[in-house]
C-alpha cells in the first residue's frame, strides 16, 4: 500500500511540475515586453505621458488667448464709450437745411449724350 501511494504521490508531483513549467512558459509570453500584455502597458504609459504633454501645451495656449481675448474685451469696450459718446455729440448739432434737387439746363442735359 506504501508503494502504491508513493507513486500516485510521485505522478502527482510530476503533474504539478509539468503544469508550472506550462504556466510559467504562458507567464513569460503573457508579461513579455514586445507583443505581450506587458508591451501594451509600456505603449499605453507612453500616450499617457503624451497626452499630459499636449494638455499641458493646451492649458497654456488657452490661458495665452484668454488674456490676449480679455485685452481685446477692454479695448473694445472703451471703442464703444467713445462711439457713444461721438453719436450722443451728433444729436446736439443742428439739423441743416435739405438742399433742392437741381434742375438740369437743357444744354447741360443733351451734353450728357
């Protein structure tokens, strides 16, 4: 009886040996760093530090055209004071007086031709 549960222990850890060796070969492939799970992981942090490198250059490019929009803003709005202020001066100047079509001679008018 000894003998027969030595060999079913023995087969049993030959199967467990044979079935690490597959799992590690599986293992390596898996973590491997050029077509494996562990080269997509390595490709992905790459995009990920290039895309915080663009949004960095966004955020800067926005801040850039906001101050720029805001300087632009105050100029216009002081352009728009002083157009009022140049359309209220028009209304206090008088009315003059609508000039009369003038009559054409009729030398003037054949001449024309």
């Amino acid at each position: 009886m000894a003998l027969i549960s030595d060999i079913l222990l023995f087969a049993g850890a030959l199967g467990a040996g044979f079935y690490c060796l597959i799992l590690a070969r599986r293992l390596r492939k898996f973590n491997d760093l050029e077509s494996g799970v562990g080269g997509a992981v390595a490709h992905l942090a790459a995009q990920v530090d290039d895309m915080t490198r663009i949004l960095a250059e966004a955020q800067s490019a926005a801040r850039d055209s906001s101050a720029s929009l805001e300087g632009l803003t105050t100029r216009a709005e002081g352009v728009s004071q002083r157009l009022e202020l140049m359309l209220a001066s028009l209304h206090d100047l008088p009315d003059l007086p609508e000039e009369k079509p003038r009559r054409q001679s009729p030398k003037t008018a054949s001449a024309g031709h």
